[in-house]
C-alpha cells in the first residue's frame, strides 16, 4: 500500500463516530512539527484523540514507535485495518479516556500530540491531563497542542462573550456549556454540547504549570480552515512544551 497516496486521497475533514467533531486529513504547522519530532524520537511517541489515525500514521512512516489513543474502538478498528503491515509492529492501540486512564510509565515517552482533543475537556481535565503528560515525557520530550480559538468568523456571536469572560477573571474563559448557542443552526451537530476554546496565554499558563517551557504558542490559520470560518489568521491556536532537561 502506498501510505502517502492513501493519506492525501482523503478528503480534507471525515466525521467522528462518537460525535467528537471531525478528524482532519491534513498538515498543519502543529502536526507537522509533531511528524518531524516524532522521526527523530528515541522512545515511542503518543497520538492521543488520535480517531482514523492520520497524524499516527504520518509518525510511524517517519519510523516512530507510537500509541495510538482514542476513547472509540470503531475508531481504532479502523486504524488498525488501515495500517501497511510493515507498521503494525510499531503500532499499539489504546482504548481509553485522557486523562483518567492515560497510564504510561515516567520518563519513558519521547513526544506527545493533542490536537484537537483538548476541546473536549473541562479546565480540571486539562490540567491534570498536562501535568499526566509531563510525568509521562522523557526529559527533552514535547508535547504538541492544536485546538480551535474564539476568533471564528461563522461563530462571531461567541467571540464578545469569550473576551468578557476574559476580562471578568475567570479561570477557564472558554468553557461552553452548550456550543449550539452560538452560530448558524445544525453548524455544531456533529459535536457534544460542551466545548472548551482556548487561547495562547491560556495554554501557555497550563503548560508552565504542569512544568514545561514554552518553544511555541500563538494563533493560527489551518492550512484547510474552511472561507465560512476564517476571520483574521486567528482561528486556531497551537502551542508546543518541553519538558526540561536537568
Ligand atoms: C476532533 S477528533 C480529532 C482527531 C485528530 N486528533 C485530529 O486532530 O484530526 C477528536 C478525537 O478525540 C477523541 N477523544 C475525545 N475526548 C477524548 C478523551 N477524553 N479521551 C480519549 N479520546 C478522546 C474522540 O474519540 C475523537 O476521535
């Protein structure tokens, strides 16, 4: 089987199983650098809300060992039976729920990826989440994060009361009990109604917190953002943590 042909024949976005958004088919600067880093790790790297496998798949044909981490089994399944053989060796799948059951050994991951998953998590989650992440990474290790921002044009009616809730002090601004409040009808359908919307300085708090320094955290355009949704670059925001070395 010819993995890059495969990867790039799909198209751009595919819906979860579980009604977790969508998986995306394509490379970001954030997942990029994940591939890259993933190509140079000594110890197995992790994908963790890694749905069909597409970032999984782009480390292990850089040659990665990685786990790859989902709490749907159809979507693992499907990995599985997506894998060339010649990967299969240094592919293992876990089923499980980040962070309550995210239990790797200390020191003994080389990298980790959350893309698109940390907005699925409540503030708490996230926090132990990172901290389960640090603990996990060999010292050097980073973890990469890309997640969805505020600043989307087909949601704008969110955006004034995200930077209210900004300027009031809340400790976790992008909370959203019930995401269907805002934007067009149907637009969030295939989505649960909480959803968690981050931006840089939030990240970068969290990933000091839990012990990394930053090497990156910023706003960003997807390569694949949708015109519905772009509004000024600012529509997704990435960031990457390494864990020091002593
Ligand atoms: C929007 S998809 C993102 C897929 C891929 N990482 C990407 O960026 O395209 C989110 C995936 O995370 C998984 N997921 C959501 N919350 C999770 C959790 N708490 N623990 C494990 N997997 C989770 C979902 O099952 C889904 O496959």
């Amino acid at each position: 089987m010819d993995l890059l042909a495969l990867l790039e024949d799909r198209s751009e976005v595919t819906p979860t199983l579980n009604k977790h958004g969508y998986a995306f088919n394509c490379v970001s600067e954030f997942t990029k650098a994940f591939h890259d880093f993933a190509g140079t790790a000594k110890k197995p790297v992790i994908d963790v809300g890694c749905a069909f496998g597409f970032n999984t798949l782009h480390a292990l044909n850089r040659g990665a060992k990685v786990h790859a981490f989902d709490m749907d089994q159809q979507h693992l399944s499907l990995l599985r039976n997506q894998s060339p053989r010649e990967f299969t060796k240094r592919l293992h799948l876990v089923k499980a729920h980040f962070p309550q059951e995210f239990n790797f050994p200390d020191n003994s991951i080389s990298g980790v990826l959350l893309a698109n998953l940390l907005n699925f998590l409540h503030g708490i989650e996230v926090r132990v989440g990172l901290s389960e992440v640090f603990r996990c990474l060999e010292p050097g290790g980073q973890v990469f994060i890309e997640s969805p921002s505020p600043y989307v044009k087909i949601r704008d009616d969110y955006i004034p009361v995200y930077e209210k809730a900004v300027a009031d002090g809340l400790e976790w601004p992008g909370e959203v009990k019930n995401i269907n409040d805002y934007g067009p009808e149907g637009l969030f359908v295939n989505f649960p109604n909480f959803i968690h919307i981050f931006d840089p300085n939030i990240l970068t708090r969290e990933l000091q917190l839990a012990g990394f320094t930053i090497e990156q955290s910023c706003y960003f355009r997807r390569p694949y953002t949708p015109e519905i949704a772009c509004l000024d670059g600012r529509e997704a925001v990435g960031a990457i943590g390494k864990k020091p070395i002593e």
